[in-house]
C-alpha cells in the first residue's frame, strides 16, 4: 500500500490479544477449579486461548500456641484468574468448567481486569517474604511468655509485622516501661 508521496505503509493488525479475567468458584474448591479449567482446555485444544490460569495465593507467617509456621493463604478466596484471548469458544471452555460459577463483569459481559491491578496482584504472590498474620491490635492485654520478661502482663502498643514483634507496655514498680517483644513470646491475656 503507498501513500501519496509513494512511501510503503505498514497496515498494523490488531488482532485479538490476551487479557486477565477473574471467575468466580466455590470458595475452597479453587485449585480443583483451576485444574479442571487447564484440563478441558487441553483437552478441547484451546490452550492457545486460555493461556494460563492462576488462584493468587501468599505465604503467611502464623503464630498459634506459641509456635511458628508458614500457611498458604488464598489472597481472594473464591476467585480464579484466567488469561485468555476472549472468544465465543473459551469463554464457552471457562464458563462450562466443573466449579465455575461465572465470570466478574456488568451483567454478562466479562470484564478484563486492568494491568496496574494485574501487575499488582502478580508482584504480590510471587513476593519472596512471607507475611506476618498479626492476631495482636493495640491497645490488647497480652502475656509475656519467655525471654527476660516472662509471665508479665501489658498492653500491646504498638505492632511491627515486618519485624515479628510488638511493643508492650509493661510495668515496672508502678510505671509503664516498653518492650519490645516477638510475636511468638506473647499470647492473649485473659
């Protein structure tokens, strides 16, 4: 194709490209969702369609009795991600998938996410730190259960879940004293 001046003009095609979808599953049945999706993919050879599928989990640092321990937590629960080229035939693929109980969109019309809210939802469940859960909130009596102030009891003060620890007012003949303690040393006070 030329243009007047006789210079070639690429014609650019825009033909159908991938985008991230979220569907919605059974809470707790997201993983066996997400399998049955690849599987009728593959099997209905559409897998240059839906291109991947994801159920956005983090690792979470908890601390129950005392004891640490890293927990796999779904991020939103009951929710899929799905990036596919839509089309009459993978939106069919998806949406008939055991477990699947629809996609997110205004009425019937699936709604891409955005890719801000993709790429932060991708930079937050391949994070290499795990998060901490706090069970703790300010202004909570606690225990002190080892360390150098073992058995005493305070309020919590303030909270650092990027350190594991907490500072707790204690006190020390008559006068409120911080600490700084780890989450692991402290329990409900009662």
């Amino acid at each position: 194709m030329s243009d007047v001046d006789g210079n070639e003009s690429a014609e650019i095609e825009e033909g159908p490209h991938a985008e991230w979808f979220v569907i919605h599953s059974y809470s707790g049945m997201e993983n066996k969702v997400k399998k049955n999706i690849e599987h009728r993919a593959e099997s209905m050879g559409m897998t240059d369609h839906i291109l991947e599928v994801v159920v956005p989990t983090e690792t979470e640092i908890e601390i129950r009795n005392g004891v640490r321990r890293e927990v796999e937590r779904r991020v939103f629960p009951g929710y899929i991600l799905v990036n596919m080229i839509m089309d009459e035939d993978s939106w069919y693929v998806v949406r008939n998938s055991p477990g699947v109980t629809g996609f997110v969109g205004m009425g019937n019309k699936p709604t891409p996410l955005r890719q801000d809210e993709v790429d932060k939802i991708m930079k937050r469940i391949e994070s290499d730190a795990p998060r901490i859960k706090v069970n703790f909130q300010r202004g909570e009596h606690v225990r002190i259960l080892s360390g150098p102030f073992a058995e005493f009891t305070g309020l919590v003060d303030d909270i650092f879940p990027d350190k594991g620890k907490a500072r707790v007012l204690v006190s020390f003949f008559n006068r409120e004293t911080p600490v700084e303690v780890d989450f692991i040393q402290l329990e409900r006070s009662v």
